[in-house]
C-alpha cells in the first residue's frame, strides 16, 4: 500500500504526518503546487503552526513521509490517493458568494485519471457539497483509459490548534462509500491507531452531508450563544453563567458555547454558505434561511464589538491609540483566514483608530494582506482612504507591552494563554486614562483588572455594574 495525498496545506499535512507516524510501513507523499509550502514542509519552519505537529512530522520525514511538487509521478505511484485541496466560496459568476469552488477538486480528478493505471481508491478529504463524488466518478470514468476505481468520501474533523491531538485521538473517523473492499483497504490504515469502534462507514452521500452537517451544528452552537451575549449585555446576564447553567444539561453539553467576537477560520462560513447554496439549489429556501442566519448572526457578532469600543470611547476613536492583542482566529494557530479580527480592525481603521497589533504567530505582512484584502471591493479595488489607514495607521509590534504603550483601549481579539500571564499592573502604568479594557474573549480576570483600575467591557456582560435597586 502506498498513500499519495493532493494538497500539503492545514489538513493535507498534519493529517498524512500522522498516518505516516502511526504506519511506518506505508510510504506517504504529500504534494503540491506550491513549492514554497513544500520547501517549508521539508524545513524546519514548517508552513503551520500547530502544537505538536514538529515532533510528528521530524519522526515519519525521511522514513516514510515525502513532501515535494512531483503530482504526476506521485499519483501514479501510489494505490491511494487523497484529494485535500482548498475548496473555497467561489467568488465569481453562478453561486457567487456562496456555493463552493471545486475547481481544484476537479482539477485533481483529471490529473488523476491522466497519470493512472490499474487500480487506485480515491479519497475526498477535502470538504465539499453532498454529491461531489459522482462528479469525481464521471470524470474519472471519462478520461481514464486504462483505469478502474473506487472513490470514498473521508472528511476531515480537526480544529486547527488542535491537530495533533484530534488526529491522535478522535471522537470519530468517517468513511463513506459503496465499495467494501475500498472502504476496508482506509479502515485498515486508521485502525492502526483507533478502535475500530470508532471508524464509522456510511454511503457516499450520508458522509458528505455530515461533514457540512457538524461543521454547521458547530457554529450554530457559537452563534446562539453569541446571540444570548447582547441579551446579557441589554440585561446584566452574565453570558458565562448562562453558558455554564445550561451545559450542565448532559441534552445540551459544556463544549462550544464560549461566546466570543464571533467564530473565524476558514470553514464554518464557507461550509454554511455552501450548505444554504445547496438547499436553494435543491429548492429548500426556508431550510436555506434558517442555517443562513447563524452567519449573519456572526456578522451583527462582530459589528456590535467594534460599534461597542466607538461608543464607550465617547463616540470617536480617531486618532486615538488601540492596542490590538490577537489576531488569529483562535488560539494556538497561525491562521487567520476569516478571524473575526480582521473585520474589527477593519471597522476600528475606517473610524480612524491608530491600531497597534501584537499576535505572538501571525507576521506583520500576513496581517497587511489580511485587511487589504477585506478592504477590497469585489472588482478588485481599495479606496485611497483604506490603503492609506492600512499604510499610516497600523503598527505591528513584538509584545502585548508595547501594543499597549500610550494606548487610549486595549482589545483583546484571541485568546492566546500567554495574554493571561502579563504584569497588568505594567500594562496600566503605561496606558492613557482612562484605560478601557475590550475583552472579546472574555479571557482576563474581570474583577483583579478592575482593580488594578482597567475600565472593562467583555462579551455578554452588562458594562454597568448592577445595582440592588435595579
Ligand atoms: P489549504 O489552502 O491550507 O491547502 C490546500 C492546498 O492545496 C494548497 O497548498 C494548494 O496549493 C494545494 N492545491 C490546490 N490545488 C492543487 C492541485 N491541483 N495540485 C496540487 N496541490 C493543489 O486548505 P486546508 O485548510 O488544508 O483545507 C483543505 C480542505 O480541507 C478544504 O476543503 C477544507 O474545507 C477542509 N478542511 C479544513 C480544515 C482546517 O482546519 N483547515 C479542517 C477540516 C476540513
Ligand atoms: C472547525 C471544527 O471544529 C472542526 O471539527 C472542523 O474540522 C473544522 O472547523 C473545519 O472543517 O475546518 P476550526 O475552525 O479549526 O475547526 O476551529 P474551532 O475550534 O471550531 O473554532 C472555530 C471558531 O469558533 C474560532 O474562531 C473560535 O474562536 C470560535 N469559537 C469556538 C467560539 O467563539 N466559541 C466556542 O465555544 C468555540
């Protein structure tokens, strides 16, 4: 058995690391298009940050695992192949907006059928619209010769800052298909490490569908949370009291109910978006309505914080200083496609805030070409107002320290745990007055802050304190 995996990005690598670490005896290659990502890959600065993943990739490299940019001679090698490419919200033409781009998917199905022969399993990896595997198989059967086939649909379930350890051990691994033997030859491999209890098999179209189906139960449970936060805030509820109140309902359960400036990454808009896309097309516009709402609610998520920090700064925060603690999408990660801090920074720059931004994983160019492309219309252009906000107004700096030095505010946009670790005292010391303190994880200590003499504003708590008579 040999693996070949299409597409060495946040899923391709860590999770063909990790087979290759667990089956020593199976060969792995892992290619790609893009050769400063495979450079990285065969480097010691590999192209993600991810916990743990260092260890994986440095024990399998060089034994079993191959990165490189050769498709054609890795295909044809191979009895397995993965499709694990970028499957984006298309941007451009039918479905814009909304429905996913599988011009790469497709891609790779015609590079596939081109450089094989005999027999290969392949595995859609990549997430993609329930039904996307007959479209594989048709352009598998069509441009194939001397070909035969299987295709099965295996979804990926990690998070990103937790790659390693979802991988080790997942709740679950899902295999969808029609032919046994495929579906047992992808069985054998991850039983090798996980009980085979937990390898679920359904048909090909149950485990597309699933894929979509958790990635929107997911942000679901973050956006009604969130929705529950500007209820506290009207209302002196506190949103973590509520959250723990009804997580202790074993019906509800604890996980994914931290309210936050609203979810990020690169899949639950565009997993939702595809879903809703997909129940128009199938003529279900009310079921389309109903999951579109969870991003829209993500987006009024975001909005509400930045409108919040313009408010209690006395309804104007040009010119002033705002130290901006985070910018990936979540904690752990050096991703930042979608983070919500990008549109707050965004909506801080437009209102003419100096911004002076301290991730501990994200470079200062990613950042610039973040909010340059969230400031771009969508025929390409920026206004020579948000380029120059974008040139003149933001700083990039090593430490939490200096973001907040002469600072007016400090917002806190990712919950990175070296945050909670800092001499605030310090921080304080060298802040204006008064020292407003937007905590948009809910990550600091309300009560030592305040005591230390921070003027705090968190998700889902009233910025009032509550009086008896109230
Ligand atoms: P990514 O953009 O990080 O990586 C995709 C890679 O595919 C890129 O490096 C790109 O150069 C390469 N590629 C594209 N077309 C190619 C081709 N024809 N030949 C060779 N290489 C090609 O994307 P990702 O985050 O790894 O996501 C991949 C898929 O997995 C998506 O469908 C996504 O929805 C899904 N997914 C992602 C995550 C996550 O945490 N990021 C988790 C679960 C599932
Ligand atoms: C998510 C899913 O959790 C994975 O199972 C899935 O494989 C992946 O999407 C995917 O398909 O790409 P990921 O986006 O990497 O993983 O990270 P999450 O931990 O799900 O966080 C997503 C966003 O929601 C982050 O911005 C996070 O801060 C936010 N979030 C999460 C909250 O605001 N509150 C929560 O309680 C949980």
């Amino acid at each position: 058995m040999k693996i070949c995996c299409i597409g060495a990005g946040y899923v391709g690598g860590p999770t063909m690391a990790m087979i290759a670490k667990q089956c020593p005896e199976i060969p792995v290659h892992v290619v790609d298009l893009n050769q400063a990502r495979i450079d990285a890959w065969n480097s010691d600065q590999l192209p993600i940050y991810e916990p743990g993943l260092h260890e994986v990739v440095m024990e399998a490299r060089g034994r079993n695992l191959t990165f490189s940019t050769q498709v054609d001679a890795a295909i044809e090698e191979a009895d397995m192949v993965f499709i694990s490419v970028n499957t984006p919200t298309k941007t451009y033409g039918i479905g814009a907006g909304r429905a996913a781009n599988l011009e790469f998917v497709e891609k790779c199905a015609r590079q596939i059928a081109r450089c094989s022969s005999g027999h290969k399993i392949v595995v859609e990896k990549s997430t993609l619209p329930v039904r996307t595997a007959q479209a594989v198989k048709r352009i598998l059967s069509s441009e194939a010769t001397n070909l035969t086939f299987d295709v099965l649909s295996n979804p990926e379930f990690l998070a990103e800052g937790t790659a390693v350890e979802d991988l080790l051990d997942p709740d679950r691994v899902l295999i969808g298909g029609e032919s046994q033997q495929a579906i047992d030859a992808l069985c054998d491999v991850y039983a090798k490490w996980i009980p085979r209890e937990r390898i679920l098999t359904t048909n090909l179209w149950s485990s597309e569908l699933s894929k979509l189906t958790a990635n929107a139960f997911l942000a679901q449970r973050v956006s009604s949370i969130n929705a529950i936060s500007a209820l506290c805030e009207a209302t002196g509820a506190d949103v973590d009291e509520v959250a723990r109140a009804i997580g202790t309902d074993s019906r509800i359960g604890p996980k994914f109910l931290k309210s936050s400036i609203g979810f990020g990454g690169s899949c639950f808009q565009k997993d939702i978006l595809n879903l809703v896309y997909l129940c128009e097309h199938f003529g279900l516009p009310e079921v389309a309505a109903y999951w579109e709402q969870v991003v829209i609610m993500n987006d009024h998520q975001k909005q509400r914080f930045s409108e919040r920090i313009v408010k209690t700064m006395f309804n104007t925060v040009s010119d002033k200083k705002i130290g901006i603690w985070g910018f990936a999408f979540k904690k752990d990660t050096n991703d930042t496609r979608e983070s919500a801090a990008i549109y707050i920074c965004r909506d801080l720059l437009r209102e003419r805030a100096r911004l002076t931004i301290y991730d501990p994983r994200v470079p200062v160019e990613q950042i610039r070409a973040e909010l340059t492309y969230a400031c771009t219309d969508s025929n390409g252009q920026i206004s020579d107002a948000d380029r120059h906000m974008i040139e003149n107004n933001i700083e990039v700096v090593d430490d939490c320290y200096a973001a907040a030095d002469q600072a007016h505010a400090i917002a806190v946009l990712t919950e990175w745990d070296e945050f909670k670790e800092l001499d605030f005292q310090r921080v304080h010391d060298t802040m204006l007055r008064p020292a407003f303190l937007f905590d948009g994880r809910n990550l600091l200590d309300r009560e030592s802050m305040e005591s230390i003499g921070f003027e705090v504003h968190a998700i889902g708590k009233s910025s009032q304190k509550p009086r008896a008579e109230d």
